[in-house]
C-alpha cells in the first residue's frame, strides 16, 4: 500500500509539472525533484492510513499532495514555485 500511495503522490507532481509547462512557465528542476520526493513520502504515509483498498491508497497519495501543494503556493513566494519564460 506504501507504493501505491507514494505512485499516487508521483502522478500529482507529474502532473502538476505538465500543467505548469503547458501554460509556458519554467519548471524549477530543484523544487520539481523535491516535490516528487515529497509526495512519495506524503501518498505512501497516506496509503498506509488509507489502505484498505489499493485504488483508495492511490487516490489518498494523489489528493494529500494536491492538498500539500495548495498550501505550499500559497505560503511560498511564486518565484520559488514557477518563473515565466
């Protein structure tokens, strides 16, 4: 459940990546590696929580992240996050 959680977190970060870039913004490779890295952490603690089901361990790794990472744009300067090309 540890996996799948942290592979639920994985696809947030990918994800939010590609949303970034589509919009042209520059991803900041630093911040992208420890997001990922992160969101392993956080999707697999969550899927240990949530574990009863392996669909439900992906989506708590997915939600939390996204949770996490509303949180975090909203503290952090945008320059940290992303800087426009």
């Amino acid at each position: 459940m540890i996996l799948v959680g942290a592979l639920g977190g994985f696809v947030r970060a990918l994800y939010g990546l590609f949303k970034a870039v589509s919009r042209g913004e520059e991803a900041n490779l630093f911040y992208f590696s420890i997001t990922i890295i992160i969101s392993a952490v956080i999707g697999g603690l969550l899927g240990i929580v949530f574990g009863t089901d392996y669909k439900i361990a992906a989506l708590a790794g997915y939600v939390g992240t996204d949770i996490l990472e509303n949180i975090f744009k909203s503290t952090l300067p945008s320059s940290i996050v992303f800087k426009k090309k």
